[in-house]
C-alpha cells in the first residue's frame, strides 16, 4: 500500500473535525471524526459533491430517525426498521454512497439516553455535519494532484510497456507466460488510466478559454487511451497466436514485424509530437520512407494465401492470422487519427501544453 496524499488528507481531517467539535463543545467529538472519514474525496469537485449529498442523506436519516423515536421510541427493532427504511429512501433516491454515513447518524440519533431527545439530536447532526464539513475544507485547502499529468504519465507508461513486448513478441523472444502475466497487468493499469482521466475531467475550468483548451484535450486523452487499448490487443493476439506467427512463409513474416516496427515507432513519436518534441507536420506513417502502407499489407496477404494454397497441401493458418492483422489495422487507424488530433491542437494550442508534461518523456 502507497502513501498518498489522501491518507494524510483523511488523517488531518478526522483531527481537525475533533478540534473544532471539541472546540465548540459538542458532546461525543468522535462522531464528528468519524464523519470526516467518510466525506474525503480525491478532487474538490468530488468533495463538493459529496457535502451536497452527505447533508441530503443526513437530513433523511436524522428525520426519519426523529420521527422513529417520537412515535415508536428508542430499540433495537425500531432502530432495525427505520435503518431499512432509510436505505430504501436513499436508493430510491440514487443516494447510495451516502447510505454508510446516514445508517450512523440515525443510530448515534436513536441511541438517545437524554430526557430533552430533540436538542439530543439537534447536537449530534450538527457534529456530524461539522465532520463533513471539516473533511470539506481540507480537500479545498490541500490542493489535490495535477491529474492531467498524472493521466499523462500513465498512458505513456503502459504505452512504453506495451510497446517493448510488441517488439520482443514479434521476434518470437518472449516467454508465453510472462507475456500473458504481464498483460494482466496492463489491463489494471489501463483501469487506472480511466479513473485519472476521470479525475482531470471533473476539474473546474474557470475560464471560456480553459474550457475550450480542456474540450479539446478531453478528447486528445481519450483517443491516446483507446490507441493505449488497441495496442494492448495486438499484444494480446501476438502472445494468443504466437505458434501460428512463427510457422509463416518467411517474407510474411518480415512484412509482418516490419510493420508492427514501424506502428510501435509512430506511437512513441506521437507522444513526442505532443509535448512539442518533433515538429506537428511530420509524421511516421504518411512520409515517403514509411515501411508498408495499409494497401500493401493487404495486397501481399492475399497474394501469400493464393501462393500456399497453390504450393502447399496444407495452407498457413489464414483464420488466425486475420486475427492478427485485424488488430493490427484497427490500431493503425487509431494511431493515424490521433496523430491528426495532436496536429489540429498544436494548430490551436501549441503553447498550453504543462511542463511537467514536457518533462514527463
């Protein structure tokens, strides 16, 4: 387990909300920091988020708990069916991250050994909601990580890993099981890429032109994590198919890898295009040394299937490798339309790129 900045994040905040509890003399402190454990959020637009609804779903648990209490009186049956009845409304009202939170300001409610019940209840929501609120000032004041470069970082980082097994894969050097292992692993972190590019899309822009420059970089994300994926599925198909690649007539084989090298360097210039690195006009796959265009790779393939069924008693696996050079094309096409993307926003916003994104290759 890593040291982020969220464990600090919900340490200060549980001491902070004991503070201010114990500060303005509410009786049980420790509800209110147990509040805050549940009220911190990776980003401020999350946080904020959840104030909103940590307060509705409160104010329905401290109500119902009320009325419970007024009407039935506190025990363990009534705490029992006025819990089920809070988590039906909460999910009724697609309040369910807050259900945990709201089950226990009911039951801190309800447990009410004071003979004056409302003011009871009036104290403990208002510590618990003074937890919310502390968690609330700590994610504002502890700004959260720059998620774009974050984003940046990882989508490069699995791209780079993905890359060097292509190449290691293509050349029949890799052990199978390794390979398979480690693509395992790039699935999680391709999960992990998702949920920095959802934190970089909740932060606020407050400006027409950040919102502009974001729009535009939303999109630029996006389609560098689905070119992330399509070549993660060529790696996939590689490692799936290795015996069929290997048994191939030689000169496909050579067309083939030489492919695959020329892709594998188109995407790693493109991320250099990006950052600023090599100029927006040039690109690997249109230039007039490229190795083979995509008509040329689909031309020789079938000329290779009429050679070996002509030849040959038994042909190569055809069904397989269409596999193969399915996935190669659709990743082809991924990558041709990034770059055209990078190109149209250096066009616009050649001087927004971050320079801890510079730094990042």
């Amino acid at each position: 387990m890593k040291l982020g900045a969220r464990i600090f994040k919900t340490g200060i905040a549980i001491s902070l909300a004991l503070f201010l509890a114990t500060l303005l003399e509410l009786p049980t402190p420790v509800f209110a920091g147990v509040a805050a454990i549940f009220a911190i959020q990776p980003s401020i637009y999350r946080s904020y988020l959840t104030l909103l609804d940590q307060v509705y779903g409160n104010l329905i648990g401290a109500s119902i708990a009320v009325i419970f209490v007024l009407t039935l009186g506190p025990n363990y049956l009534t705490i029992g069916v006025a819990a089920i009845l809070a988590i039906i409304i909460m999910l009724k009202l697609k309040l369910e991250n807050t259900v945990p939170l709201t089950l226990v300001t009911l039951i801190i409610i309800m447990d009410s050994q004071s003979d004056d019940f409302l003011v009871f209840a009036s104290l403990r929501f208002l510590t618990v909601l003074l937890g919310i609120l502390s968690a609330f000032i700590v994610n504002m004041i502890f700004l959260p990580p720059k998620y774009e470069t974050r984003l940046f970082q990882s989508i490069h980082s699995v791209s780079e890993d993905v890359i060097r097994w292509i190449r290691i894969s293509i050349r029949h050097a890799s052990d199978h099981s390794s390979v398979k292992e480690d693509i395992d692993k790039l699935t999680e972190k391709l999960v992990k890429v998702d949920q920095w590019y959802s934190f970089y899309k909740e932060e606020r822009s407050y400006t027409k032109k950040q919102q502009y420059t974001k729009a535009r970089k939303l999109v630029l994300y996006r389609q560098m994590i689905a070119t992330s994926k399509k070549s993660l599925e060529v790696l996939r198909r590689l490692n799936r198919y290795e015996n069929e690649l290997r048994d191939l007539p030689e000169q496909f084989h050579m067309m083939v890898q030489e492919r695959l090298e020329s892709l594998a360097s188109y995407h790693e210039q493109l991320y250099m295009k990006y950052i600023g690195k090599i100029r927006p006009e040039h690109s690997e796959s249109s230039g007039p040394d490229a190795v083979l265009k995509r008509n040329e790779v689909m031309s020789i393939f079938v000329k290779e299937i009429n050679l070996s069924t002509e030849v040959e008693e038994d042909e190569f696996s055809v069904y397989h490798l269409m596999h193969v050079l399915s996935a190669l094309l659709d990743y082809e096409e991924h990558l041709e339309h990034l770059d055209l993307l990078i190109i149209a926003y250096h066009n616009y916003h050649s001087e927004e790129v971050d320079r801890d994104i510079e730094n990042a290759i």
